[in-house]
C-alpha cells in the first residue's frame, strides 16, 4: 500500500512550464489541508498534522503551471505537492528554494510515508485551479476599486460632464455594480473645483461616459466568482470520499473543476474590459483635446511625452483580448476514454493571472496620463481625496517635463497602485 501510493504521486508529478508564484503555492497548500481535513478523505490526522506544521513554517511546494486538464483533479500540480511531504522534489521556504528535505528540517518533520488513500486524497482535487481564481477574485475587487479611482482623475482631467453618474439614471436600470462604481466615482470627486462651461459638455465619449455600465458589469461577474470561488474552497474535491456516519465509501465527480474554470474564464473577460476602457481614456487623454496639449508633453515637437506609452496599453489591451478565449470550452480526451471531459480550470486560472498583473500595467499607464494632464489644469485643482493622492505619488515620480525612461516610471505606478489602500 506504501509503495502504491508513494509510485502514484512520483509517476503524476509531471508538472512543467514557469514556476508558480509562492503565494499562489501557498494558497493551493492550504486550500489542500482545508479539503482534507473536512474528515470526508480517509486520511490520517499525522498526514494533516504535518501539512499544518510545514504551512505554519512557511514551506509552499515548488509547482508548475502547466500540466493540468481541471479534471480527476489537479494531479499534475498537486503531485508535486504531495513528492515535497514525503521528502522528495523541491521547496519554497519563506520565498526561498530549498531542497524538500530542508524543508521538512525546518518545519521539524520527517518524511511522511502515505498510508492506503493517502496518495489519492493529495492528487485528487480542485486547490490549483481553485487558487488562482480565488486569487483572481481578490485582485479583481482591488483592480475594480483603482479603476473608479484612476478613472475619477481622468473624468476630471478630460473635463467630462458628470450627469451620467446622477444616481436618478442608475435607479432606472438597477444593476448593483452599476450603481457602487457611480457612487464611488462621484464620492472620488467630492469637492473638486467647478469647471468652466461644463454644462455645454453634453455627451462626452463612452470611455467615460459609461463607466458605470462598464466598471459595474465587471463587479457584478465578480460576485458571482467570489461566491463559486469560495464554496469550492471550503468543499470537499478528492475522490473517492469516506462517509463514517454511513458507512460508506462513494465514487464521485467532485475533482471536476468545471464551475471553477467557467468562473475563472468570466473573471478574465470583466477584467480584461476593465483594462480596454481604461486603455481607451488613455487615448483621449494624450490626443491633444480639450485644452490638453498633444501626448500630455509642453513642447511636442521636440519630446514625444505619453505617446509610446499608450501603445504599451493598447499592446497590453489587445494581449488580453487574445486571452479571453474560453479554456472551459476545449476538451481533451484522457486516462485511455475514461476521463473524456475535462474542465481546463487549471489554464483558465493561470490566463486568469497574467490578465491581472496585465490589467494593473494597464491602470498604472493611465494613473500616470491623468496625473501628467491635470498638471496642465494649473487653473484648478482636482478633489482633495485626488489631489492628496497626487501628491504622495509624485514624491517618488515627478511630473513629465521633458522625455525620460518611462519604463522606470511604469514599474513603480505599478508598484504605487498596487500599494495603495483604497
């Protein structure tokens, strides 16, 4: 029975591909002890035991982002989890690669020797592509916040007409997200200064005109995953399960990460419209409309200011439509016919990822493109909430004057967004 499950776990780990993040590896690692600590996996307590005091050290498995189909579970993935318990393969000890070994010494454990369903229990499960929804789930929520954020400056600074966010035209097409986002825009623009002739400015374009439509749509997909994220995460997603109170042991399909991968692949189509609208007011911004000079630059003849950096947007914008298309709707038949429908949760959740990290790049391009034209509305301020918020950012980077390396300036708006506590 060792050598059985011992030879199941060594025979999946076949994960390939980048590594995964270490704190989507420790997510996965517990997600994992919360699954089968539910007493439904006919493991031990000393299996558990183990699990909790390597996580409480800090230990996360080294795992691969490819290998998995969402379906018998994540085997690929989380055989290598299961390698590292019993003293094999690789470790992150507090972000640092160590041997799984030295792992063990540091959480002062030994090698675990998997007793009959043990194996299984650690293969069979949803934790990988449960994970990186879970974390996109989270992201997402902060990525909608610094949306209506970034976009309250750019409204400001393009001088848009705020009708559109009256909560009179959101009581009549009562979407919920619709509503927050308008809400919180307005809020955002509390005590701004009043613009000059702002109400001959009827209808601006719907880059900001139907930000509560747009933003608000995406909050709404994102309750829906955060509520099917969340019950897959305190499910029980092995195979087969243990019933004590009846006797029974029952052959099921709940490793199938169907209404994960569907989620994951939701979440990324709202993310991703998040990161296109926003790519879109960046346009209007640097185009040399209403006031502002043309690429948000002084002199634009000589310096080219925000112009490349909209192309990096629009790059990154159309990176994302390209992974939009759904993993969930492809199906590889495997395991000689027998599982002949897989979910793909796995690829959804990691497309799910790069879209994230893709979309606060996006945020961050505009973040810049507002704060650069609101220096050109030196006849106004913006709201104090917004003006405040300039400041902070602009002790670290300065206003454009004069080209530079906006590389620099974008990795650190990066790093300033996502810092930031809204």
């Amino acid at each position: 029975l060792h050598a059985l499950q011992e030879n199941l776990i060594r025979s999946h780990a076949c994960g390939m591909g980048e590594q995964v993040p270490f704190e989507i590896s420790r997510l996965i690692f517990f997600l994992k002890i919360e699954n089968i600590s539910q007493g439904f996996s006919g493991v031990s307590p000393k299996l558990i035991d183990q699990m909790i005091k390597l996580f409480n050290a800090g230990v996360a498995p080294v795992l691969f982002k490819l290998g998995s189909l969402g379906a018998s579970g994540d085997l690929a993935p989380l055989a290598h989890l299961g390698l590292m318990i019993m003293g094999e393969g690789e470790a992150l000890l507090m972000g640092n690669p160590v041997t799984a070994g030295q792992a063990l010494e540091a959480a002062n454990c030994s090698p675990h020797r998997y007793l009959a369903k043990e194996g299984l229990a650690i293969l069979n499960g949803t934790q990988f592509s449960s994970a990186y929804c879970l974390y996109g789930a989270l992201h997402g929520k902060k990525i909608c916040r610094l949306a209506n954020l970034i976009a309250s400056l750019s409204l400001d600074a393009y001088e848009c007409n705020l009708s559109p966010f009256d909560p009179r035209i959101q009581q009549v097409r009562p979407h919920p997200g619709q509503s927050a986002v308008a809400k919180d825009v307005l809020e955002n623009l509390e005590g701004r200064q009043a613009l000059n002739g702002e109400s001959h400015k009827v209808q601006d374009p719907y880059a900001f005109r139907c930000i509560p439509q747009v933003h608000g749509a995406t909050y709404d997909v994102l309750d829906y995953v955060e509520k099917t994220a969340l019950n897959e995460a305190n499910a029980v997603t092995d195979n087969p399960l243990i019933f004590f109170e009846t006797d029974a042991i029952l052959s099921g399909g709940n490793f199938h990460a169907q209404p994960i991968a569907l989620s994951s692949d939701f979440l990324t189509i709202a993310l991703s419209e998040i990161g296109s609208i926003s790519e879109r007011r960046i346009f209007q911004l640097i185009s040399g409309q209403r006031g502002l000079p043309p690429f948000l630059t002084s002199d634009p003849g000589l310096n080219s200011g925000m112009m490349i950096a909209q192309y990096t947007a629009a790059s990154i914008a159309s990176q994302n439509k390209q992974l939009c298309t759904p993993a969930s709707a492809d199906n590889i038949v495997s395991s000689n016919f027998q599982e002949d429908h897989v979910s793909m949760g796995a690829n959804a959740g990691t497309k799910l990822f790069r879209v994230v990290e893709n979309v606060y790049r996006i945020l961050a391009i505009e973040w810049m493109s507002a704060a650069q034209a609101m220096h050109f509305r030196k006849q106004r301020k913006t709201s104090p909430k917004l003006s405040s918020l300039i400041d902070l950012y602009r002790k670290e980077t300065p206003v454009l004057e004069k080209d530079r390396v906006l590389s620099d300036d974008m990795r650190r708006t990066v790093t300033f967004l996502k810092d930031l506590d809204v």
